[in-house]
C-alpha cells in the first residue's frame, strides 16, 4: 500500500459486523448526561449581545471519559468560555456495538439565546459552519485549507501498518480520515467514518494520530484547520505500482 500526503478540505469509529446466524444484542446509544447546564454569559448581555453560538468537539473513550475537547468556532469568546465550563462537568455513556463499548467523536453545538440555551449534538459531523448563521461573523473558527498562507507541511508521517495478508485476504478499500490539525500543528479528533472495513478505519486513523505538522498558519498567525486524507488501500501490482 502506498500513499501520498494530500490534505482535503468525524465519527463513531465502526464496530465488529455482527454474525448473520445470531440477532445482535440491544442498542446503546452514546449519551451526553448534562451534569451542568449552560448559562448566558452576564458580559454579553451587558454588552447588548442577545444570541451567539459556539461548536465543541469531543472525544470519548469506551469507558465514557472525556479524553480531549476543542472549541472549534464560536462568535465571542465567552460563549466559547462557558461552553469549555460545563463541558468538563458532564458524564459520558459510551455507544455500544456488538454488545461492546466504542470510543466516539463527536460535536455538540450550543446556541445561545438571552430566553435560552438551545444543544444540537451532531456524531460525526464536523462541517465547517456558514458565515450567515446570527447574520454576522465568527470570532474564531478553523481556518479551510484554501485560506492559509500554504499547505501544512508535514514533519512527522507514520505509514499505516498494512499487512501483506490482507490484500490476500480481499481486505482492501479506501479510507477517507478526518482530522483538526491545531496551531501547533498536531493532529486531533482523527477519525474514520462508519461503514467502511473496521480493519482499514483503524490501521488509518492510528497512523494518522502520530502525525505532526508544522503550525498551520493564515497571515503568518498559527491557526486551527480542518483536513482530510484519503487512503487506498489495495493489492499492489507485479511492477510494485
């Protein structure tokens, strides 16, 4: 298997496939337990601020503890700060597929209004949002690969660990991995979508957890973007292409 570094632009990671002989067992869907509910920031309605919004992504292990979170777009920066508040508060219960626990990522979007604080939990969706939303711009949000001052040049790249055998076997396909690199240029919330060979989702996303760019930068400023690399994995010919 062979690739190229070529950075576009996250997900349940996917299970075991259940046997067909045998029904699977119940369901256990992720769920967030809101142990601190958000307030309306008292600066922005001093300031005559009346709405705002402000995105998270969250990373939860098979144990339902928070391993990472990052404020990805917000409209002032309090709405970001009582966000990463109540954030650290929360209780997590894991997904469960095959009768087994998964980590997630995910992102919880908060929209702020002054008569209420309205949540939009999205799993694996981490879209960047529009400019129209509130009728005004962000004051921060990760940056798209087309406005920084050039593509993030990779310092450290790990290879997935692709097992001859497996090309035998049939256990080929593409992967597509979604990741933040951060302003200091290290991976984050890597991940692959759901449906693909759990095989492939994961050798991919472990190789790309180890990565490391140099600071992304737009207007000689490190900034946060959001990417994607595409894996393909297959048989490699006679001539070695």
């Amino acid at each position: 298997m062979k690739f190229s570094i070529i950075l576009l632009g996250i997900v349940c990671l996917a299970g075991p496939v259940f046997a067909a002989e045998a029904p699977p067992p119940p369901a256990r869907h992720f769920k967030v337990i809101q142990t601190a509910k958000a307030n309306y920031p008292v600066r922005m309605i001093e300031e005559g601020v009346r709405h705002g919004t402000a995105r998270v992504a969250l990373h939860v292990n098979a144990k339902g503890e928070l391993v990472d979170f990052l404020v990805v777009v917000y409209t002032r920066s309090a709405f970001a700060e009582e966000v990463e508040r109540v954030i650290k508060k929360w209780k997590f219960e894991p997904e469960y597929v095959d009768g087994e626990p998964i980590e997630t990522i995910m992102e919880v979007t908060f929209n702020f209004e002054v008569d209420g604080i309205m949540l939009v939990q999205k799993f694996g969706n981490f879209t960047p949002p529009s400019f129209v939303e509130f009728g005004g711009e962000y004051e921060y949000q990760a940056c798209s690969l087309k406005k920084l001052d050039g593509i993030p040049v990779p310092v450290t790249v790990v290879p997935p660990t692709y097992p001859r055998e497996w090309a035998e076997k049939g256990i080929i396909g593409k992967v597509v991995v979604d990741f933040y690199i951060d302003e200091t240029g290290k991976t984050r919330f890597v991940a692959a979508p759901s449906g693909g060979h759990p095989m492939l989702s994961g050798i991919a996303v472990a190789a790309v957890n180890r990565w490391q760019f140099a600071p992304p930068t737009r207007k000689n400023k490190p900034v946060l973007v959001h990417a994607q690399q595409i894996f393909d994995f297959r048989k490699e010919d006679e001539s070695g292409k």
